[in-house]
C-alpha cells in the first residue's frame, strides 16, 4: 500500500526529532561530565535546519507533526 507524501513527512520528522531528543540527552550527559558546554545549542541548531529544510521545500509536516506531539 503507498504511503502518502504527508504520512512520509511525519515518519521522517519524528525520526529526526527523536535523534534530536538524543542527542540532547546526550549532551546534558556530557555537560555534567564537563565535556561540552555547548550541547543544547548545537541541538537548536540541528532542529533550526530541519525546519528550515521543511520550509523550502514547501512543506506543513513539521507542524502536523507539532500538533501530534502537544496531543501525544
């Protein structure tokens, strides 16, 4: 059965967003080991690029994908 373009967008976003929570877990592990301060920024950063790269190409998943996380 194919997938819609929509429902494909949601799946790769919340795969990003999961390593994003990852990576940001892993920071803070990082930080109080007092290996990285600037673990949060860099997080921010890689969320600021896949919002920016959802924007140009033209697509409303990120926030399909915001209103399932406030629900969920």
């Amino acid at each position: 059965m194919p997938i819609s373009l929509l429902e494909l967008g949601k799946k790769l976003i919340l795969v990003a967003l999961n390593q994003l929570k990852r990576q940001k877990a892993e920071g803070r592990r990082q930080k109080a080991e007092g290996r990285r301060e600037n673990c949060l920024l860099l997080v921010n950063e890689d969320l600021l690029r896949v919002k920016q790269h959802l924007k140009s190409n033209n697509l409303s998943v990120f926030y399909c994908v915001q209103s399932l996380l406030r629900v969920g």
